[in-house]
C-alpha cells in the first residue's frame, strides 16, 4: 500500500509542478510577444500553441513521474 502510494503522489506532484513550469513559460512568451510589432496578438499564440503544450505535459509528467516513482520506491525499499 506503501509502494501505491508513493507511486500516487509522485505523479500528482510532478504534474502540479510541471504544469506550473509550462503555463508560466507560456505566459511569459505571450508577454514578450506584445512588445514585436510584427508578432501574433498574444490570445491569437496562446490559442494555437495549447494543444501542443497539454501534449507535452502530459509527457513530461509520465517521464518525471515515473522517474520519481522509482526513486522513491527505491529508497522506501532500501530503507525499510
């Protein structure tokens, strides 16, 4: 139960913190594209670039989570 556990919140914490990493670099490029003249309106970006950042987090939640998991079991493993 330990083990499912451990698995459970290393998934949910790197989801929450690699959300947190891909919308704030997203608002921080939407911000910079309001001083270029010659760039998309920020809505207009953000709209089309969501798709591939909710790919991408879901990826890179299975990467770093699964990594987190192991580790973690691991230690739990080694320490118990």
């Amino acid at each position: 139960m330990k083990y499912l556990l451990l698995i459970v919140a290393s998934f949910a914490s790197t989801y929450h913190l690699v959300g947190l990493l891909i919308n704030s670099q997203l608002n921080d490029l939407a911000e910079g594209l309001r001083h270029r003249p010659d760039a998309p309106p920020p809505w207009q970006y953000l709209r089309e670039v969501r798709p591939q950042a909710r790919r991408a987090h879901r990826q890179y939640t299975l990467m770093a989570g699964s990594t987190l998991a192991v580790v973690a079991c691991l230690v739990v493993y080694w320490a118990s």
